[in-house]
C-alpha cells in the first residue's frame, strides 16, 4: 500500500524551548496555497462580496460629507477591534473623550482605541507614498502601542522572542506561532504575496489569505489582531476594490468570533482554506450591506431633521449652524459651539434650546455648569454592535 502524498498546504512543526518547556511551533507555507484555491467552487460568496462592495462605494459617492462617515466609521471600527481584544471602550466613549467632554472613563481603554485611529489614519494616509509593506505595518504597529499598556511590547518592531496564542503557558497554549528564527523568512515571503500578480486570485480572496497568514505568523508582541484586520481593508484599497476605506470586518468577527478562531485553526491543521474564505466572504457581504444600510439612514436623519429645523424652528438660521457642527460631532458643549460657530453664547443656548425642544439633541449631565449635549438618533446608528463582548 502507497501512502498518500503529504498535503502541501499543511506547515511543519519545530520543537522550541520557551519559558523552560518545549513546544512544537507552527511554520505555514508560503502564500498562495498549494494545491490552488478553488474559486469556482466560491464564486457565488464572490460575486455576492463583490456586488455588495459595489453597491457601499456608490452610496459613499453620494453622501454629501463623505469624509464625515469615514470618520465615524473608522472610529466604529477602532472600537470594534479593540474589544476584540478585551477592552470595554464604546464608541460613545471614543467620541466623549476625543471632544474632551468626558472625565473619569477608563483611560487605559479609551487610549488604546484612540491609538487605533491613529495607525488606521496613519497607514491610510501613508499609501500616497509607501506601498503595502512590511515597513508600514511596522509604523502602523508603533503607533498602535505608543502609549498605554502596549507601550512595553516593542512597539513598531517584529518580535524577538517566542509567543503563543491561548494557555496559561506555552505547554498549554491552543497555538505557537514560528519561532523567531523562522519568523523573517515567512514575513518575506508574505510581503511578495502582497504585490503578487502571477496567481490570479481575485482581491478579495489574496485579501482573505493574508488576513490568516499574518495571524498565524503573529509577528508582534502584542496588537496583532488589530493590525491583521486592518491589513484586509488596507489591502482592498491599494487594489482598487474600494475607493474609500469603509469596510471593517470587527463587528462580523466579533459576533462569529468563536467560528472565526476554529476556522483560522483548521486552516493551519487541515489545510481548508475553503471554508475559511467562504465565512470571510460571507462577512464582506454582510459588513458591506450593514455601512450601506448605515449610511442611508445617516443621510435620512441628518436630512429629516434639517427639514424640521426650517419648518419648526424660529431661529432656523442659527439651529442649522449648530445642527452642522452635530454633524461633525455628536457629543458637544455650548462652549465648543461659540468657538467652533462663531455664534455668541445667548445665540448658541437659544439654538441648543431649539434643538431640545425638537427632540434632535438631549442634555444628558444633568448639570447646571459644563452641560453636554448629543444627537442621540445619530449615536443610535453609530452605536449598533458596539457594547463591549460580554455584555450583548
């Protein structure tokens, strides 16, 4: 009897000592898998991600302040993917803090997501120069850990010694990534993959294979998740598949989390980067569909409401004005609103009344001094899957 062939897409194991045990860490191949990836077997998942896609960058095109939603977006997902990693942040939290209108949260938290924002923003904007590449990641990495409790795990720099995923120890973890000696080989190998053409693989499937690779290498001390999935929508763009960076998969991977990890772990034990894709692309479809849905209702508000203010409103002038600036930031003081207006103080009360009276904002202190008021049905929208894991 002839044994069967070993299966290529399988890695090999290289017994490591760490922390004064031995462990068999993980070394994958290199990208694209080997026996290829059947597409065709996928391509109605494709054809339904890639219309979905379609549909989000048209609305986007339409929104009359589009780089308004990107920026609610972007902050959304920074507090996505930071929950996916145990912090308690909402993104009521987020903006509170990020208009300085918030005391006593926890600031580790609130630090760590605005950090995301700044690496999100940071690799972005670094694409008009740099290509996708090991160097930006590690940037991304740096800034993503400037401050708070990542600042002590090398930030911006792969790491230098072993880790592992899971278990108190290293005998116990659910998963070792390469040793270290291992580690620049597969991170070369998998920058190449990034600018590879020879394969053919549609976008959005080398996005999906990337997006595995590097959790598997697992090449930081710390922040790997969060880099790894902002590595799909940075890679989306670079290709064209989106004009704009709205599509962030936190939400779909914080509700499916538990099938995410055991999808990512099948592919390194059985080599089934089917399955893995199939639920990858069944994400894109679903997050497409959810900004798409978000977006339309964004642009409705904010459209019913002006409608509501020159009708309803006997000082329509000034309400807009400061409606505009809600707009920008649903979380403002009567104080932000003089400077950032150029309205007086009296003008800008008589406003903010209004706008009460109309049911748009609330005061919600409760105080006699520093009131802060919201646009609750904005935040509503906003806010949908983002209490923290464990509470929804």
């Amino acid at each position: 009897m002839i044994d069967a062939a070993p299966n290529p897409r399988l890695g090999r194991y290289i017994e490591t000592p760490v922390a004064g045990e031995t462990v068999r860490a993980f070394v994958p191949p290199p990208l694209p898998p080997d026996p290829p990836i059947d597409v065709l077997g996928l391509i109605d998942r494709l054809s339904l991600a890639e219309r979905a896609l379609g549909r989000l960058d048209g609305i986007t095109m339409l929104l009359p302040r589009q780089e308004l939603f990107l920026y609610m977006y972007v902050r959304k997902e920074a507090v996505l993917s930071s929950q996916i990693e145990g912090t308690q942040s909402t993104l009521s939290d987020l903006l509170r803090f990020e208009t300085e209108a918030q005391d006593g949260e926890p600031i580790d938290d609130i630090r760590e997501v605005s950090n995301y924002v700044d690496a999100m923003m940071h690799g972005l904007e670094r694409l008009d120069t740099l290509p996708l590449s090991l160097r930006l990641i590690r940037e991304m990495h740096g800034r993503l850990l400037q401050s708070g409790r990542g600042e002590t795990k090398a930030p911006g720099e792969f790491r230098r010694t072993q880790n592992w995923i899971g278990g108190s120890r290293p005998g116990t973890a659910l998963f070792v990534p390469p040793p270290v000696s291992e580690l620049e080989t597969c991170l070369d190998a998998l920058e190449r993959f990034f600018h590879d053409e020879t394969s053919r693989l549609p976008a959005l499937i080398r996005a999906g294979l990337i997006h595995v690779q590097f959790e598997t290498l697992h090449p930081f001390l710390d922040g790997n998740g969060r880099i790894g999935r902002l590595l799909v929508t940075l890679y989306l763009c670079v290709h064209g598949v989106l004009r704009s960076p709205l599509l962030y998969l936190s939400l779909y991977l914080k509700t499916h989390r538990a099938e995410y990890y055991r999808l990512l772990q099948d592919v390194r034990e059985k080599g089934d980067w089917e399955a893995w894709l199939d639920f990858f692309l069944t994400g894109v479809t679903e997050t497409a569909n959810q900004a798409f849905d978000a977006a339309t209702r964004i642009v409705d508000l904010f459209k019913e409401d002006r409608e509501r203010i020159t009708s309803d409103s006997a000082r329509a002038g000034s309400a807009l004005r400061v409606h505009d600036w809600f707009e920008q930031a649903p979380f403002l003081t009567s104080g932000q609103l003089v400077e950032r207006t150029g309205l007086t103080a009296p003008t800008v009360n008589a406003a903010l009344a209004d706008l009460e009276r109309l049911g748009i904002i609330e005061e919600f202190t409760g105080r006699k001094r520093g009131r802060v008021f919201r646009y609750h049905r904005y935040l509503e929208i906003l806010n949908e899957g983002t209490d923290p894991v464990g509470t929804s």
